[in-house]
C-alpha cells in the first residue's frame, strides 16, 4: 500500500512571524495573540569524551583494560581461589556441622551412582565397567576444581546416547576402536570445555532457549527409553536416535519375545517408579529415591542367584580394580569426532551449568559459569587418561545430593571413595546383574526428562515458544538427535533475530494529572496533543531494525487517534519526538538513517526531537553529527520537556494561522480581545517557576475558574 503525506501550507514559526509582521494589520493581529510564555527545561549535559564508555568501538578495549585492572586488583589468595574453587569452601568448612552431613550426601549418592554408571555405559555401547570408571577419577577431580558444592558428576543418560549414536556409525560396539574413541571423545570434551571457561565464552549458550532444551530431552527420553527395550524384550533391536527405526524393528522382531525379562523388568521398573514417587512427595522417605537404583540390582541379583534363569541376561564378568593411566589414541578419528564433540559439550553445559546455579542459588553462594565449565573441562580431560568417557552434572544424583544436606565438595570425594570400593571389592558381584534390571533404571531416570507439563504452560503463556518446543521435539523424535539440536537452535536464533529486527515501539501519552508518558495501548486513559507524536524505542538501534523503525515512524505519523488528543487543533503532525532511554546503543548505520530521517521530515516540515538519550547514544550522534544538524535545542532531558517546547510551539503555529487569516477578514469588534484579557494573557508570562511546572498554559482560563483541557500541558491547577 503505497503511504502519502501532509503537505505543509506553513513552514516554520519564523516564516509565518516574518509573513505577518509584512503588513500592519497583520502585525496589529499578530500582537493580540497570547505570546509563547517561558516553560522549565532541563538542559541536557553533553557528553566530551568516550574515556569511561563502552559503546561503538570501545567495548573491546574498555573490556580488556577492566581485566587488565582486575587482575591488577587479584591477591595472591584470589588467584588460588581462582585456580582452585575448593579452597573457598575448605577455608571456611565447619567439621562439626558440615562433616555428617556431607560423608551421608556423598554415601547416599555413592550407591545411587554404583548402579546408574553401569547403566548408562550400556546405553552409550560400552562394557559396564567403562561406567565405573568414569564416576571415579572425574568425580575427585571435580571436588577440586569444580565451583559447584552440590553438583554431582558423573554419565548422565542424555550424553551416553549422543556418545552410541555418533561411535555407531564409526564402528560396530563390539570392537576395541569403539571404547578408545569414547575414551577420545571425552579428552576432546574436556578440552573444548576448558577453552570456553578460560575464554568466558559460557554466555554462547544464552542463545539456546528454555524451550529448546525441553523439546529436545522430552524427545531423547523417548528415544533412550525405547532403546532399552531390548533388554525387556529378550531380543535385539536397531541401534537408532530416531523413533520410526526402533518402533519398525520392535514391531519385526516380536517373533523372539521372551516372558521372563520383561515380567522381571517391568517389576523392578514398577518398584522404581513407586520408590521415586515416595521419595519425592513425602519428606521422611526421601531416602528411598537415592535407594531405588540399589534395591533394583540387589533385587535382581538375588532372583538370579536363587533361580538361575537360563533366559534372563546378565552383565557378565567385570574387571576388578582401579583404572589404570593411559593416554587416549585413534586420532586419527579426531576430525570426524569434532561435530559430536561439539554437541556433548553444549549439551553437558546446558545440563550442568543450569543445574549448578540453581543449587548455589538455594545454598546462598554465588557460582561463575565459565569457571565452571573450566572444571567440568579439568575432569574430563583427567577422566580420559583413566577409561573415562564423557561426564556431566546429574540432574536427578544433584537433587539427592542437595536433599541429602550436602554442604561442601566432600559429599563428592565421599562419592569417589564409594565407587573407588566399589571397583576394588565388589565388581565379583556386579556380573550376576539382570541386563533388563540396568534398562529399568535407565528408564526410571529418562521418563523425569519428559517434560509434557512445560509444552502445556507454553501452550497457555506463550504460542511461539510452544511452537519451538514443538519443532525441537518433532525433528529430534523423527530426524535424530543432531538434527533436531540443530533446527532447534537454528529455530531459537531465527526468533531471536526476528526480534531484534523488529523491535518493540510505543506511541505514548500522558497519564492524565501527572508528567508520566506511558505506553497509549497499556494505559488506555493516557492521551495525546495535535500536531505531536511520542515514541519510544525499546532496543538498541542498529542496521537490522533501522529500516523497520523507520516505517514505523512513517506509520505513526499518519495514523493519528484524534479521539485522545488535546491541544490546539491542527490539520497535521509537526513534531516527532523519540523516546531514547531504553535505546542502549546505536551503530553508524542506524546514525546515518536517523540523518536520512531528519532530511525526510525536514522536507515536510516536521521537527525532530530526541528525549533523555543515554551517554553512549548521545557520544555517537554527537560525534556523526547529527546533534548540530537536529539543533541541540532539541535535546531533552525529559519528555515532558520536549512536549511543553513542542506544544508551545504547535501554538504559535495555530495562533500565526489565524492571524494570517484575519488580515483578510478583520474579526468583529466585539471578538477582539479586551484589555483585561490581555491583562492576563501578559500574566502568564510573568508565572513563576513552581507556577509554570505545576499551572495552566493558557492564562485566560482564569476567567472560567478552570484550567481548559484543550490545551493542558502540565499538571492540572487546584484551586
């Protein structure tokens, strides 16, 4: 739709004051009007230099020199708390108080971790004991450099799969090469991990929304869950992240079903679910959360040992033992392991990082996000040089750590000291384990990922972010795990994009009584003055969303609600005054289309006014220019400011008008003012201050008892 504009029948003040002084008649009606009294405004102070600024090109350099100081500022025992997180807690730990409790977080989360390890490496393709090994050395490691004290490392269920879906298409699982790229995989996590903390990239993750993540683990649980299958089932199935391959070859190979497995299961999943359900609702039984994976594996070991089910497999034979050190290899794999790599590392950051905070916001610490990755990062490389695959913050072993009053890093030592016993004595009984009663805990802990109850809360509050959850989830359900992280993020950015190209802008008005301008569509009794529009933009500009800024602008001009306006009444907008607080930054495109703007309204003999610009906004248009071009006598401070000059303005536009037309048509003798009016019309010049910023603006409302409505600028006379 092509827009048209107003053409103006007058230019300026000046002009229309110079064309009626030409006549003596017109200079007789000229000096009947009521003359422009003074208003209050507050002068806007300019900045002179950008020493102590961050905008434009300087936020590099004021970034780097306040490093530069804080380091100048770090003692000695700041870099060793630095360097080494456990030392803040270790300086201030209270043994009497602290000690029980944490040797009971640690012993609880020990035994929760014996069974869930060896679980989660038969998710990622591995022998059992790879699991073992990887809730050992990361776990001391953790304690050290880690800044979470109640965080709990170890595999989590989410990246054993991204591990079995990428080394499955590498080599079969079976084979030797298959553990030492997980092993490789998990140095190249640490490393990645560490470099992100040192270079405090952690704020990349930003990007990836809340509706991302839940779409995304909603879906691999699923996934997870039905890859377990097998164990229940009696039968193999398809390795796959996508759904349709492992419901086809559940379906085709239904042939080989056998009862005994899946009644076994099914029970323990069952006893599971109810133990975790009393755990979490009621508070003196929250110790069989943290039970159920042990009850599961004594449970299933025992039937074995008395029954001695031909058809139910086991774990098999575990090496006894500590790790031993060995350096990963097969780097020759590096390059096709760097996209996993990747992945891993945002999702155990998304995992671990959000999980942490929490924790540390409930135990009344504060935790630096890039430090923490730097220990997730410390652990994992350690890990790799002890049969480590990759390791991360568990949500559900954090919320027993914290239920069971977990104070400092020595729950986790504590938790190290179990699975360290629990390879030197106890591995004998591990192989007597049902494989289908490490699929029931696997199960048990993936379906408190699938988070229906977040897409329903999206579907009330907000369409788009449940439009994304949904998008997420579909494409990760159907099109695999990388895929679907991909089109999320990819998705999650395209809004973020959409948004900052089109940003919000609000016509204000004034909240009757008052010097506030508020949103117009907020506040509905809020109105507005003719000949004037109020907008305010809520972003930084820059070149993205200039373009639609401006056509907004355009819009507003012509769009005007004359059923909230007030004021002398004009056939057109002269003013346009931009609302600049919430703009927190403005880049040189965007300068140059603000000059474009002006040139623009300057042909059509509109004004522009800019009120309470921030100092780097202000700097940029200053130094560009654009403040001697505008005028810097419209620069102010407040919008109240801008509205008083504008009004005053729009009413001497008015008032020059009809004088202009009075030379043609001399008004009636008896319209023509009294001497009394202009008695008073020659007062308001002479208010006060006080009277200015708080009276009327048109003096000859006295005569009515009242201050006219018409022509209100500032707050509403008492009397």
């Amino acid at each position: 739709m092509e827009i048209t504009y107003a053409s103006s029948s007058s230019r300026d003040i000046a002009s229309i004051a110079a064309e009626c002084s030409s006549s003596s008649s017109s200079l007789a009606a000229f000096s009947s009007m009521p003359s422009i009294r003074p208003v209050k405004v507050i002068s806007l102070q300019y900045p002179t230099s950008p020493s102590s600024s961050s905008i434009g090109g300087g936020g590099g350099t004021a970034l780097f020199v306040g490093w530069k100081s804080k380091l100048k500022r770090m003692t000695w025992l700041d870099w060793i708390q630095t360097l080494l997180p456990c030392s803040r807690w270790i300086r201030t730990y209270k043994w009497r108080e602290y000690l029980q409790t944490d040797l009971m977080a640690g012993l609880t989360v020990g035994v929760m971790l014996v069974p869930q390890a060896m679980s989660y490496a038969k998710l990622a393709g591995l022998q059992p004991i790879y699991g073992l090994y990887s809730g050992f050395v990361p776990v001391f490691v953790y304690a050290i450099f880690g800044s979470s004290r109640q965080l709990a490392v170890g595999p989590v269920a989410l990246v054993s799969l991204l591990v079995s879906n990428v080394l499955g298409e590498i080599v079969d699982s079976s084979d030797a090469l298959y553990t030492e790229l997980a092993i490789l995989l998990a140095l190249m996590v640490g490393i990645l991990e560490c470099i992100m903390g040192l270079l405090r990239l952690g704020w990349i993750i930003r990007f990836i929304s809340h509706s991302v993540i839940s779409g995304f683990t909603t879906a691999s649980a699923i996934v997870i869950a039905l890859s377990q299958a097998k164990y229940f089932l009696g039968y193999d199935i398809v390795r796959s992240s996508k759904i349709v391959p492992l419901i086809k070859s559940i379906i085709s190979g239904i042939d080989g079903f056998s009862w005994p497995p899946f009644v076994m299961g099914s029970v323990i999943l069952a006893v599971l679910l109810i133990m975790k359900h009393l755990g979490k609702s009621r508070k003196q039984l929250r110790f069989l959360r943290a039970a159920g994976p042990l009850t599961a594996v004594v449970a299933g070991t025992t039937f074995v040992k008395i029954f001695d089910p031909s058809s139910i497999k086991l774990v098999g034979e575990i090496p006894q033992g500590l790790p031993k050190f060995s350096v990963p290899k097969e780097f020759a794999y590096l390059k096709s392991l760097i996209p996993t790599a990747f992945l891993i590392t945002g999702v155990a950051i998304l995992e671990s990082v959000g999980i942490a905070k929490a924790l540390a916001a409930k135990n009344g610490y504060e935790l630096d996000s890039n430090q923490e990755l730097f220990g997730l990062g410390v652990s994992n490389i350690c890990g790799s040089f002890f049969s480590s695959y990759p390791t991360t913050g568990s949500f559900s072993r954090s919320a027993v750590n914290h239920e069971s009053g977990a104070k400092t890093g020595i729950a986790g030592v504590m938790n190290g000291i179990v699975m360290g016993c629990a390879l030197m004595f106890l591995t004998p009984l591990f192989e007597y384990i049902p494989l289908c009663c490490l699929a029931a805990i696997v199960i048990s802990a993936v379906m408190g990922l699938v988070d229906y109850e977040e897409a329903i809360f999206l579907w009330r509050v907000d369409k788009k972010d449940f439009l994304l959850w949904t998008v997420t989830f579909i494409t990760t359900l159907f099109l695999g795990i990388e895929i679907g992280v991909l089109v999320g993020v990819g998705v999650s950015l395209a809004f973020v994009i959409h948004e900052s190209a089109n940003p919000h802008i609000a016509v204000l008005g004034r909240l009757p009584g008052t010097t506030v301008y508020r949103n117009k569509e907020q506040y509905t009794e809020a109105y507005t003055y003719n000949g004037i529009v109020i907008v305010r933009i809520d972003a930084p500009i820059y070149f993205a969303n200039i373009s639609y800024i401006k056509d907004r602008l355009r819009e507003y001009e012509l769009e005007v609600d004359r059923s909230t306006r007030r004021g002398p009444e004009v056939d057109r907008v002269y003013f346009v005054i931009l609302e600049m607080a919430p703009v927190t930054y403005i880049d040189s495109s965007a300068v140059q289309a603000l000059k474009d703007l002006y040139y623009e309204y300057k042909s059509r003999d509109i004004q522009l006014a800019i009120a309470n610009p921030n100092r780097g906004v202000l700097l940029n248009l200053t130094k560009a220019g654009v403040g001697e071009l505008i005028g810097k006598e419209w620069y102010f401070v407040r919008v109240h400011d801008a509205v008083q000059v504008c009004l005053q303005h729009v009413q001497a536009i008015k008032e020059a008008s009809k004088a202009t037309a009075a030379t043609s048509d001399p008004p009636p003798e008896e319209e023509r003012p009294s001497f009394l009016q202009r008695l008073l019309r020659q007062r308001g010049e002479d208010m006060s201050i006080p009277e200015l910023e708080s009276g009327y603006l048109n003096p000859s409302s006295a005569l009515s008892g009242g201050t006219d409505p018409q022509l209100e600028p500032l707050l509403s006379r008492k009397s």
